[in-house]
C-alpha cells in the first residue's frame, strides 16, 4: 500500500528566475526563523518565494519574477548570516559590493 506524501510541490512555472544561496547549515535557523517566520518576512518584504528543501541543508532556493527581485532576496538572505557571524559589522560592511562579497565572507569565515 502506498502511502501519501505529506511534502508540497509546487510545479516549476515559466518566466521564473531561479537562483539559491548558500548558507552554512549552522546558520540556517537563522535564515529560517522559528516556525519559518523569517523566511516568510523576506519573502514578503522582497515580492520573491524563498524555500528550502530537506535533501539540501545548506542552501536557500530563491524564486522571482525579476532579477532585481532575485538580488534584493540574495541580499537579505546574506545579510542575516553576515549579521550573525559577524555581529561587530556595521550596516555598510555588510552591503558591501553586493552579495558575492558577503557569500565569499561568509563562506571563508566558516572555515576559520
């Protein structure tokens, strides 16, 4: 007997950019928030649909209808973990030139 899933799925539609950002998996709470709540302020705040799936830990998948919609999400989602793992950074270090930077920050302070 085969038993139903209870994972969503959600087809993907054309006309989407798609794009994701890596977050170490130590600071993916972060990201996420109790009961998804950050998660879902971002994407209200930025018009884009931010998810993550149970087989990828450490990875944010973004979804827009716009690049600029995709990169505003990026940022947000960069500036958390920046924020977090560097809590003596001020707001202009953490823009910095955009969100290579902070992904590159983020990714080699992990490893020190």
């Amino acid at each position: 007997m085969r038993r139903n899933s209870t994972r969503s799925y959600t087809p993907k539609r054309a006309g989407l950019v798609r794009s994701h950002v890596d977050v170490p998996e130590s600071k993916m709470g972060l990201v996420i928030g109790k009961g998804g709540s950050r998660i879902q302020q971002i994407s209200t705040r930025t018009g884009a649909r931010l998810f993550t799936k149970r087989e990828v830990r450490d990875r944010v998948f973004i979804e827009a209808e716009t690049e600029e919609v995709m990169e505003r999400a990026k940022q947000e989602v960069s500036r958390i973990v920046v924020s977090k793992t560097f809590p003596q950074a001020t707001k202009t270090e953490l823009t910095g030139n955009g969100v290579h930077e902070i992904q590159y920050v983020c990714i080699h302070a992990e490893y020190r």
